[in-house]
C-alpha cells in the first residue's frame, strides 16, 4: 500500500517545465483567472484520469473481449435521449 497522496491530493510543490511558445501563448489564452498552476493542474489530472480509465478499458477487454459496436452506438442514443423510449431508460 502506497503513503502517496491520491491524484489532486497532497501539499502543493512548485515545478519547473519547459514549454513551446506556441504551447504557451495558446495556454495563456485559455486559462483565464484561475491562472497557470491551476490550469495545468486541471489539464494533468484529466489526463490521468484518461489514462486510467484506458486501462481499465483495456484489462475489460482482456477478460470479456472486444465492446460490440452496435451496442455502443445504441447506448449512445439512450444517454442522448435519440433512442425510441429513451424517455424512459433514463
């Protein structure tokens, strides 16, 4: 068991990262008054996230086999209410 603090957890550390101007300006655009530490911090924990959530897609895989397409697509409809009783299903 690990003493490490969860994602998003934990005191905070200044860092040091180097980024491409273009990078830069396009964040700077984007982050508005939260400012760049939080911004960032925002940005890393998604991505984490992501990649977490692509393993556990992957270990699923692994174990049941590949998601059926048709299946996906016709969830998809329910969750956007396209689907025929889908009033309902939510």
């Amino acid at each position: 068991m690990s003493d490490a603090p969860a994602l998003g957890e934990g005191p905070i550390q200044d860092v040091s990262l180097s980024l491409h101007e273009g990078t830069l300006a396009a964040l700077e655009k984007r982050m508005g008054e939260r400012g760049m530490s939080a911004y960032v911090e925002d940005l890393i924990q998604r991505q984490v996230e992501r990649e977490h959530l692509r393993e556990l897609i992957e270990w699923a895989e692994a174990e049941h086999g590949p998601v059926d397409p048709v299946s996906v697509q016709a969830k998809r409809a329910i969750l956007r209410g396209e689907a025929e009783g889908s009033a309902d299903a939510a």
